[in-house]
C-alpha cells in the first residue's frame, strides 16, 4: 500500500465515528456536566432537552432560553452566549471553563462552544470530551441564584448520518405595526416526524407588538434526531425604523486584514420619509469596524429600504463589540457587532480542486499555516472531511507544535466519489484563540 492510501485509510477509519447513547442532567447551579462521552471528529451529534430552569431565581426557561431574545438566532458557532442566558450549550474539549471563566464577551468559536437549545444535530468538528452546561452569561453570573435541572438525550450517530433540517422563510426583516404577514417554513433530511413553530406553516404572525423579535423552528425526525433554527424579525412603530439583520456576527478574521462585507438593510416602513442625519459605528471598538458603501443617503422614502455595508478589519487580538448607529428623524435601535482578531491564518481561506474524474486522484494543493500568536500554536488535530485527503507532503504536525512566527504547510488532495459538486473542510484544532481554524474545499466529480 502506498503511503498516499495508507493516509488515506487511515483517514476514513478514524473518521467512521462510533455510535453511543446517554441521558445526561444538568444542574443549573453546576453549570457543567461530563457526560462521559468522547467523541471523534466527523461523529454526529444529536441532543434533545427538556425542563426548566432559572439563572435569576425568577425566570423558568427551557433549554432555548429566553424565546424573545433575538440574539439567540446567532446559533451555531455565534455568540449566542452573553444574550442567552439559561439556553443548553456544549463544549466538546477538556475543560469547559478554560480561558473563559468570568468573561462575558467570548465568541463561541474560541475553543469549541456549540449551541444547542431545545435540540441540535451537528458535526463534531474535531475529537474530544463532550460537556453540557448551563448558560450563565459565560459564568459571570453568580451560580447562586441558578435553579432547575434539565434532562438531555445524547446519541452519537457514525460519521455520514444526517440530522433533518429547518429552511425559514419568513418571518424575516422589518415589518410595520399590524403587517399582514404569512409565516413560511419547511423542514427535511430523512422522515420528518415534527416540523413546528410559535405559529403553524401558512399561518399569519402577531405583528401587534413593535419590537425585536425571534422565531424558532424545531424538526425532529425518526430517529429522534432534532434540529432548532432561528430567524429574526422587528416589527417597527409608527415612530421607528428599523435595521436587519438585528446583530452581525463577523467570522475571526486576520490581524490587519478586511473581513467579508456584512450588508444591513434599513427600511422606513412608515407612509412618510425618513431624513437620515449620519449613519455610522459606535461603541468600544468604532475604530475596527467600518462602513464600506451602501445606497442610504439623506433621505429614505416612504416604505423603501436601503444598504448599509460594513467590514470588519481587527488590530487587536481580542474579542470586539461595536454597533451601527443612524441619527434620523426617527427612532432606531442600534446594531451590535461583534468580531475577533486572530494571529494564526490560513493562505488561502480555501480550495477549489475544479473537475475531476470519479475515483482517480487530483494533483494535489497546498495550504499554508501561519502562527503569529506570541506564543507556540499547539495543535491537537488535522481533520478532513469529504472527497479530501492529507497528502504525505504536509509539514504540519498532525499533533505537534507550530513556533512562533513559523508556517507549514497542509498539502490536500481531492478523489472524488460521485459526480456533481463536493464539499469538505480542513479543520486545525489546537490551542489558538480562534479554534477550530478551518479552510474550505470544493471540487466537481465528473
């Protein structure tokens, strides 16, 4: 067997994943339960809760938290954290707590924070310990007012099961006090036992109370696995307009470098002009975030919507807030923002392999990784998922040290097994304040 095979049998067998089921409760006041399970990266993860419990001694959530809060639609991989207090979380790592006991702003994608709810099937991106805890604004929160259990059915499915899926239509966007507006969902992946929201699939949303709102939707299938999603909506005053989305979310970006523009749309749903004074950033970090373009000017008419385009560009290491703020002759709720600069990149951000032949080997492409932390970069695993190989010739330690100021090198190599578009993803977990640190793949089998 060639050493390219080996790498990639290798590869296949530790990506076969394990099947394992448990009921794990949660203690409110405990924050953290072990369940005692390990996973590998590729299993799939399906947990469901029920119970209630309180981070105030007043309150009684279930384990989606506050319904109302909007910023809990920031979901997977999103900081819903700080705004969603008392939802179920998961941590797959050796200690939840790590480099985050007592901070509140923390993004989930510093060391393996994952949203669950009510209930959530994903992909563990890389292997380890898996906890469930109680969501306590990232423990700033005293324990001590922190009441109620909650109970969760965990089952680890083998690598290549899927979950159902949840596809929101509306609501979504802005709407004027009393809209008339038809709900619209749908749910798939397998057999759909449950497809449910706040208001059935074709039914008319209350749009009586002018605020920010959040719609969740739950699909469970057959075989138990659930999945939430979440959409945001505001429902404007005769007094206000509104922007959406109601938060932005930007992805850890580079030190120095632009992210992704985000675009946010102000409308005016009101049946009179809005005259718009200035429109810009605010907040501790204004300077790291900035308005790149748009099509608002001074005036937005009478039920019309506009863009707002902003990037984000980090120049510390460190979690950053910000919002948009618009001066206008009517009122408008702030936006928050969030990013995270981080020191360790990848060159590129992804592949693209392009056509190739259903069971032959592409020629190979490489990724470069770069630690500028100031700091060793421990890295803990390689994963690829897909039609996607590691090829003999990567330089980086599959579990090893990266020095600082140093680079190696990921070299990737791509067979596909079917026609049509394939997918996949290097996934570097280890010790970097952005983790996983991950690069898309891409290719078509012919």
């Amino acid at each position: 067997m060639t050493m390219h095979r080996w790498v990639a049998a290798a590869l296949m067998l530790a990506l076969a994943g394990h099947a394992e089921a448990a009921t794990i409760k949660i203690s409110a006041k405990n924050l953290w339960k072990k369940t005692g399970i390990t996973v590998q990266a590729g299993d799939v993860i399906s947990i469901t809760a029920s119970g209630r419990w309180s981070w105030d001694g007043v309150s009684k959530w279930g384990p989606d938290g506050d319904p109302t809060d909007d910023f809990n639609a920031f979901d997977l991989f999103q900081p819903f954290d700080f705004f969603s207090q008392a939802r179920l979380i998961a941590y797959i790592g050796d200690l939840p707590k790590q480099k985050h006991y007592g901070d509140g702003s923390f993004f989930p994608q510093m060391s393996g924070y994952f949203s669950v709810g009510s209930g959530q099937t994903f992909t563990a991106p890389y292997g380890g310990k898996l906890w469930l805890g109680f969501n306590d604004a990232a423990e700033t929160e005293s324990t001590g007012d922190n009441l109620g259990v909650m109970t969760a059915q965990v089952s680890i499915l083998p690598a290549g099961a899927t979950g159902p899926t949840v596809s929101i239509a509306a609501p979504s966007g802005v709407y004027a006090l009393g809209q008339s507006v038809q709900v619209s969902y749908s749910c798939g992946g397998g057999t759909i036992v449950s497809c449910t929201g706040p208001v059935a699939n074709g039914g008319a949303l209350d749009t009586s109370v002018a605020d920010h709102h959040a719609f969740n939707v739950t699909a469970v299938d057959d075989q138990g696995n659930a999945t939430t999603a979440t959409t945001t909506y505001v429902v404007a005053d005769t007094g206000a307009a509104a922007v959406w989305p109601t938060g932005g979310a930007f992805a850890p970006t580079y030190l120095g470098t632009k992210s992704a523009i985000q675009v946010f749309y102000l409308t005016n749903p009101q049946a009179v002009a809005m005259n718009i004074a200035s429109i810009a950033i605010g907040g501790d970090f204004y300077g790291e975030f900035h308005i790149s373009g748009g099509t608002c000017g001074a005036v937005l008419n009478p039920r019309h919507t506009c863009k707002i385009n902003v990037q984000y560009q980090p120049v510390n290491p460190t979690t950053a807030r910000a919002e948009i703020d618009v001066t206008a002759d009517l009122a408008v709720v702030p936006v928050p923002l969030w990013g995270n600069g981080t020191q360790v990149r990848t060159l590129p951000a992804a592949l693209s392999f392009g056509d190739q032949q259903v069971g032959t080997a592409s020629a190979t492409q490489t990724i470069k990784l770069q630690n500028t932390e100031p700091h060793y970069l421990a890295i803990k695993e390689i994963v690829l998922s897909g039609d996607f190989a590691l090829d003999p010739a990567t330089t980086c330690p599959s579990s090893g040290k990266l020095a600082l100021g140093k680079s190696c090198n990921i070299v990737v190599g791509f067979s596909p097994t079917a026609t049509g578009a394939r997918s996949g993803a290097v996934v570097v977990h280890g010790a970097a304040q952005i983790d996983p640190v991950s690069v898309s793949l891409s290719g078509n089998g012919t």
